[in-house]
C-alpha cells in the first residue's frame, strides 16, 4: 500500500514546531527551561557555539518527525479528532513513555521532564491538524 503525504504540509507542520518551540522556550519558559537544566545563557553559548548548526539540526529533526507523524495522520485519521488522536498516542506511546526514562533511571527533574513533554504534546498537536488539513 503506498501512502500519499503532502511534502508542503510536513513542511508547514514542521515549521509551526519550530516556532512553538522558539515561542515555548522563548518567551513563555525558557527562563523555567534553564533553571530547570541548571544552565545559563552564557554556559549555552559555550556549549553551542554556532547556533546556526544546531537550529538547522532542529529542522531536520522536525521535518522527520512531521514526515512519520504525517504516515500515521494518513493512515488513521479521517476526521480531526482522529488526527490529533493519532499525535496523542504517538505522543504517549513513543514521546511521553521513552523520555520518562530519564527521570526514573537518570534522575532527571520531572518538571523539566513535564515542561519538556507539554511542548511535545502541544506541537504534536497543531502539526496532526495541519497535516490532516492539508493532506
């Protein structure tokens, strides 16, 4: 069976990720976010020197992630609600379960880990829309 995926709206969706996460870590709690990873701007900019590479690699993982979210948005959804079903799930089954690991066995904040997963959620969510709106 061979699936259709719009190429344009995984590249929407994979855009509007990108500027959920520069508005979430941003303005609404980057300065929660660093306090939570015990980081600083300074210590980020030593760690990240060229912050062109590392948002470029930001994209590139979005744009995978709204590629597979796109093959599970055709192969399930039909409605809306079916979409942002199928980011829930992929969201708990995949997002949600995988990085709770780090707090059970690497002793990593839960409320970093709480903070981090919300973002994920939010934008599995506006991404499953503009993928169901566009396919």
């Amino acid at each position: 069976m061979s699936i259709e995926v719009n190429l344009v709206a995984v590249l929407v969706a994979a855009i509007a990720n990108m500027i959920i996460g520069s508005i979430w870590y941003g303005p609404l709690f980057g300065k929660k976010w660093m306090a939570l990873s015990g980081m600083t701007k300074e210590s980020i900019e030593k760690c990240h020197p060229n912050m062109h590479a590392i948002y470029a690699m930001g994209f590139g993982v979005s744009l995978l992630m709204s590629y597979v979210l796109a093959h599970f948005v055709a192969l399930n959804a039909v409605t809306l609600s079916m979409a942002f079903e199928a980011a829930f799930w992929t969201w708990l089954g995949f997002i949600a379960t995988v990085s709770l690991n780090s707090v059970i066995w690497g002793g990593r904040s839960k409320n970093l880990w709480l903070l981090d997963n919300v973002y994920y959620l939010v934008s599995l969510l506006v991404m499953a829309g503009i993928l169901f709106s566009w396919k």
